[in-house]
C-alpha cells in the first residue's frame, strides 16, 4: 500500500503512464489476492539514476529541486538496461569497454549515452515529454511557447500541455498520423507535411546523436531499438547519413536485414564505430527482476 501511494504521489511526473500502471496494479491485486504479499515494480526511471548531477538538473533556482523534486528523471530505462547487455554480449564484448548511444525510438522516443553500463545522460526530463521529435510529442521546445500561447492564442496551460504531449510530434507536423509507417509511405508518395515530419525526426535524432556521444565520453557502438529503430531501414540510413563525420557508413544490405525482430551490425567494416539494430524485450527484464527481487 505504500508504494502504491508512492505511484499516486508520482503522477505529477508520468502523467500519461502512472494512472494506467496503477490501475493494472489495482486489479491484479483484486484478481490475485493471495499474491499481495510479494509484488515488484519496475520503474522506467531506476537505469537514469547513475547520470551525474550536471546531467540530471535543469539551470533553473536549486530550491526548486530540494521543494520539488525537479529535475530530469529519463525515462525506457527497462528497455536501456536489457539493450545495453544485449549490445555487449552481441558484440562480445564487456559492456565496462563500450561507450554506447541506444537510441529507443517507437511512438515514445529517446535516447541514452551509456558508459561502463550505466546511463549518463538521457533525451527525455521531468516528463516524458523532453527530448526527440516523437509520434504526438513535441520532444525539446522553447519553454516560452507556454506564456507565448497564452498570450496570442488564449490557450490555457493544460491546453498547452496537451497539445504538445498529444497533437504534436509526428502527427503534428504532418497532420496525418502518428504511425511512422503511414509517415514513410505518404513521404514517398511527396505528402509535404509527411516528408517533413520524417526530416525532423531525423534530424533532431542525429544531433542528439552527436550530444550524447559528448556524454558517453566518445562512441563505440550506436545502437537502434524499439519499434522504428528495428524496423524502419528508411530512419536509420538517414541518420547515419548525417553521422559520416563520426566515421560511421551503412552497410545497405546489412541494414536491409536487420528487421522483424532481426538484430545486425548495419555499418561497414572500416566504419570507425559500429551502428548495430538490438530488438529490445522490456518484459524479460520485468520478469528477470520479478524473479530476481522475489527471491525466486
Ligand atoms: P513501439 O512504440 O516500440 O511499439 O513502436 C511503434 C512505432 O514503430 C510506430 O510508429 C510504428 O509505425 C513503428 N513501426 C513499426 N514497424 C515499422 C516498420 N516496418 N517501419 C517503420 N516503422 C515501423
């Protein structure tokens, strides 16, 4: 029942995800009544722990962060720390060698600089709103769009904030959809709004690339996961089309391969790092930890 409440106190943070999480919560414990004694929660934002205080706090007056707790939390952590060891052991290497930048783009989208296996700096903040172009996100905005809105446009701050969680991002921009199939398919048959919305994706997605490989103190292995960085070849030549300065070249057939649950190295092999695809599996680690955490 505490850290039920602790979930409740929490919801301030992942307005979107902690009301869902608690109601699935708050059945299983009326399905399953005898299992109340041993339950695990698994938070998004644990692997983020480990980024340094510089990383971690927005330029904004400290007390903010001793009265609010305001600062960035990050968030895909399960998903970063499966993928993370995946890497390493794809590669056959020991994830202690690897700076790596995993890139977790589906309908959220983010992405971790991770070195000696720990997180060092991640896209998204306080919420999961910071950080890359996403399916109905905005992703990094100039915080005056609040007051800016306000003013010419009469909008109130939970309009505002909807707008830029729900109605952005891909959908926004295109005025389509927020699938990035739809997005790639309507591109290619010249749909403005579409080609666009796939140009900022990418773009925002490669200078991120760029700032984490600061964090990750250099780059070994760039990695794509989630449901666009596995499937979708189209976003991951593109992007590394923007990288060529960091020494990084497509394999084009090798890249071609790496779907459907495929993973792959999809850069050459003079490349000066390797970009691999990783499919990520968010519930084996859940249940890894269950396991783990409950003594079994
Ligand atoms: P996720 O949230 O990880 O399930 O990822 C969902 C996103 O992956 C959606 O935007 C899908 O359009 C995208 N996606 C799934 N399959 C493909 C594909 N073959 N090509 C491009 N995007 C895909």
């Amino acid at each position: 029942d505490e850290v039920v409440k602790g979930i409740e106190d929490a919801i301030q943070f992942a307005p979107l995800h902690n009301p869902a999480h608690l109601i699935g919560i708050k059945e299983a414990f009326k399905l399953f009544p005898h299992l109340k004694e041993k339950n695990v929660v698994v938070f998004d934002t644990a692997f983020h722990q480990t980024m340094p205080e510089h990383a971690y706090k927005y330029a904004v007056p400290h007390e903010l962060y001793e009265k609010y707790g305001l600062r960035r939390y990050g968030a895909h952590g399960t998903s970063y720390r499966f993928v993370s060891d995946e890497t390493a052991r794809f590669l056959g290497k020991d994830k202690k060698d690897l700076r790596m930048v995993i890139a977790h783009l589906g309908n959220g989208a983010s992405i971790t600089a991770v070195a000696n296996g720990e997180s060092r700096d991640t896209s998204m903040g306080l919420t999961p709103l910071e950080g890359l172009v996403m399916g109905t996100r905005s992703g990094d905005i100039d915080p005056a769009v609040f007051s800016f809105l306000a003013e010419n446009a009469n909008m109130t701050i939970s309009q505002i904030t909807e707008m830029l969680n729900k109605k952005s991002g891909l959908l926004g921009i295109s005025g389509l959809s927020n699938d990035c199939r739809t997005i790639e398919e309507e591109a290619a048959n010249g749909h403005p709004g579409a080609k666009l919305a796939l140009e900022m994706f990418i773009y925002r997605l490669a200078k991120y690339i760029g700032s984490m490989t600061v964090a990750a103190g250099g780059l070994d292995a760039l990695v794509f996961t989630g449901g666009i960085g596995e499937n979708s070849d189209i976003i991951r030549e593109r992007v590394l089309d923007y990288l060529g300065f960091l020494g990084l070249h497509i394999d084009q057939e090798a890249n071609l391969k790496a779907r459907f649950g495929n993973a792959g190295v999809i850069t050459t092999t003079d490349s000066k790092a390797v970009a691999v695809v990783i499919p990520t599996n968010e519930e084996l680690m859940i249940a890894h930890d269950t396991a783990r955490l409950s003594g079994l």
